[in-house]
C-alpha cells in the first residue's frame, strides 16, 4: 500500500483506483494520527481540553485550579451545569 498516488485538487474520486483510494485513506489517517500524537493535549467527551502531562502546564496555571477546586470543596462558588450556561447565553436549547 506503499504506492505514489498524485492527485489534483478537483479530480472526481470516480476517477481513482481501488489502490489510489486505499492510499489515500491511509496518508490521511496516518496524518490525522501524527498530529493527535504531537499536541500536548486532547479535547474529552464534555469539550474540555486535558493535558497528557500536568508538568506541561505552566505552574501558575496549576496554581490557578489548586485555588478553584479547593474553592469548589468549600462551597464558596456556586457550580452551575453547563447546559444552564448555554442557555443563559442564548446558545443551548430550552428542554
């Protein structure tokens, strides 16, 4: 599956072989792969982006959620769902 495959921006996929498809499948997934493996970071199921390794983070940052979680643990902020948020924003939906 090591083939060259040259295709022009506008050509019709109905114009590229079996091979040619299958080539290019894999270039773009091993693109999409390669760049998912060099970010320092991923973005989970509820939209919040989470660092591989907390020592990325630059200290003052950590700083920063060390004082909101133990805020949070004491109760001294008020936590809201974030469909609230959204609506109150006039972006989430009214169930």
């Amino acid at each position: 599956m090591n083939e060259n495959v040259t295709l022009l921006p506008d050509q019709p996929v109905a114009q590229l072989t079996v091979s040619q498809l299958k080539a290019l499948i894999a270039a773009a997934v091993q693109d999409a792969v390669r760049q998912e493996f060099h970010r320092d970071y991923y973005v989970n199921e509820q939209g919040i982006k989470v660092l591989y390794a907390a020592e990325e983070a630059a200290p003052a940052y950590l700083a920063e959620l060390q004082q909101d979680y133990e805020a949070i643990q004491k109760k001294e902020v008020e936590l809201v769902p974030g469909a609230q948020v959204l609506r109150e924003l006039g972006l989430g939906s009214d169930e």
